[in-house]
C-alpha cells in the first residue's frame, strides 16, 4: 500500500510525495514514543545557521535524506545541512526542507512539524533553489500533532490529508482548503516588542485596542513557536502571522529561511486563498540569493495582510 492515496497527486511527483509520507510516517511514530525511546530533545551540535540542533532535527535530517534519495531526487537541501546534496545523478527534483519544525517544542509534546519544497533540478544544485518561490511545483508540511496531518499543493489549491493510524497511509480529508479571509487572531513573538518596527507595532497595538480602538473588534493573541503548528491553525480558521525584520543583531531579515519555511509556507496559503509577503512584497514573487537566507514573513487571513501592507507604505 502507498504512503498516501495517489488520487489527486501528479504521477510525475508521486514517487518523492510517497517517499516523503513513508518518512514522516516513521518519524512520527518516534516523536509518539516520545521518552520510551531514546532523547530526542538532547542538544547535539549546531547547524550553520547558528541554530541548536536536537536529536531529533539531525534524526529527521538522516532519514528525510534516505528517503528522498530512495526516491530518485537529484538535490536534497537541508536546513541542518551547510551545502546542498547531490543525491541521485539524473533525478528529475530538487527538494528543499526544514526536517524538523519547531525544535524547541520538542520535549513539551506539543505540534512541531516537516516542512519541504520541490522544484525541477536545473543547472547546479544551488541554481535548483535560487529562483523564484513561483517556479516551485509542489511545496507541503506535515505536521505532527493530535493527527499527524498533511498540507499540500501543486498550484491546484491546497489539500489536506490525515494519516490513517489503521492503515499506516495518509488519506485525504480535504480537497481544498479555504483559508477565511478575516481573522480574528494574530501571531507573533510579543517578547521582541522592544525590536519590532513602527508598522509591526501599529498593527499590534491596533489588534490590542480592540472593540474600543479603530478596528472596532477584539484580536486573539496565539503564539506555539512552531511556524507548522502556526500556519496549520491559520489554514485551518485564519489569522494572521509575523516574523518580521527587527533590531536585533542578526534579525535583519526577521527569523525564518526563505527555501526552507518561507516560500512554501507562501505557496501553501496563496493556494489556499491567503496571502504571504515579506511586509510588502508578495512572497511567491521573491528570489532567494543565498541557500540560508532569512526573510521577513507575514502572512494569512487576505484583509489584514493587506492592511499590514498598508502600515508598510
Ligand atoms: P526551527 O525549529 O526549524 O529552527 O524553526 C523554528 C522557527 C519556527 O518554527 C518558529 O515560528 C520560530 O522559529 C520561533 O522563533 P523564536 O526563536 O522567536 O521563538
Ligand atoms: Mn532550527
Ligand atoms: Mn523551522
Ligand atoms: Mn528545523
């Protein structure tokens, strides 16, 4: 039996969407054993980005790797490793991915998540990645939560499948999701307030004012720390999230890697009737220059992403 029903998935794509449900499959029955197995939240090293590495990211990493090499996938990038893969000579794909979203979750069994970005290999292995966000054919997170769940797309709207515990396959439970276009909850880090920028500040201060302030409705606050849980709940009934750029060393471009969570967060809510920008600039229009790169990221319910725009201008 496959690792997900092949209904609504391009043939083409199949053999690496299948490879990448058969991994997060078996990753997540190691994140369900939690501490009967072995210490998936203990520091181990540090990625290039300067990010701590858990057990688990490098785990995640390693088995993300065989699994897309099994695959036939020309080029693996990763965000734990410095240089992008040469996998198999002659793949069809590029696949980029944040093996393991929100690490610092990871001993708290809250929803932390793998996040991936397939383009056509082209020229080199980094010309595969440095190009526009548009030219990605098939960008998705699975998430590892109360279901383990997989969002998906094509460029045909976004679809959503469960994986099964019966059948060990993920199986659709949505053929197209719509993300609502008012929010009535927004996200963002509230401990780098002293940071922010004046727009970013406006927009908070906007959503605290409230029913009294000139919104006229109450805002929500909702902050898990992990982009997938994050972008899952705002698919799933809108609002808004922001990492943005801020004056912190080393946050000029906000938190977030443009090839590994950015641009297919993007694609995932643009599909899905959302919109993504980086504060301005819509998301899927944007080139990344450099494989780590970080970009600022605002994005969900359509109406406040373009009032947040408008506070940009
Ligand atoms: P990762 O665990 O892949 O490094 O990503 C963590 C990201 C994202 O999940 C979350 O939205 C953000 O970092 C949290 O950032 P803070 O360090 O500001 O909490
Ligand atoms: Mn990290
Ligand atoms: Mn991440
Ligand atoms: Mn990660």
């Amino acid at each position: 039996m496959p690792a997900i029903d092949p209904a609504h998935i391009p043939a083409k794509l199949f053999p690496v969407i299948d490879a990448l449900c058969t991994t997060g499959a078996e990753v997540s029955r190691i994140i369900a054993r939690g501490p009967l197995g072995q210490a998936l939240g203990a520091g181990v090293g540090e990625n290039s980005d300067g990010d701590q590495q858990k057990a688990l990211d490098v785990l995640a990493d390693e088995m993300f790797e065989a699994g897309l090499r099994g695959a036939g996938v020309r080029y693996y990038a990763s965000e734990e490793q410095e240089e992008v893969l040469s996998l198999v000579e002659g793949g069809t794909y590029a696949v980029a991915a944040d093996p393991l979203d929100g690490s610092s979750n990871i001993d708290v069994n809250v929803t932390i998540g793998t996040i991936f970005s397939i383009f056509e290999a082209a020229g080199d292995a980094n010309a595969s990645f440095l190009r526009p966000a548009s030219e990605q054919v098939a960008a998705g997170y699975i998430a590892y939560g109360p279901q383990c769940l997989l969002a998906l797309t094509f460029g045909e709207g976004t679809q959503l499948y469960v994986l099964d515990p019966e059948t060990g396959s993920f199986a659709l439970a949505e053929a197209k999701m719509s993300l609502p276009e008012a929010a009535k909850e927004f996200s963002i880090n509230a401990s780098n307030r002293r940071h922010w920028t004046p727009p970013v500040l406006a927009y908070v201060e906007e959503n605290e004012a409230g029913a009294e302030g000139a919104k006229g409705r109450n805002m929500n606050f909702r902050w898990v720390g992990s982009l997938v849980a994050e972008t899952h709940r705002i698919l799933t009934r809108g609002g808004t999230f922001l990492y943005p750029s801020d004056a912190r060393p080393g946050y000029e471009s906000g938190r977030l890697r443009m090839v590994y969570e950015v641009a297919p967060m993007a694609f995932l809510v643009e599909q899905a009737g959302g919109l993504a920008t980086d504060g301005t600039t819509p998301i899927m229009a944007l080139t990344a220059e450099k494989l780590h790169e970080r970009r600022p990221f605002v994005f969900g319910s359509r109406q406040e992403v373009e009032r947040i725009t408008e506070l940009h201008g």
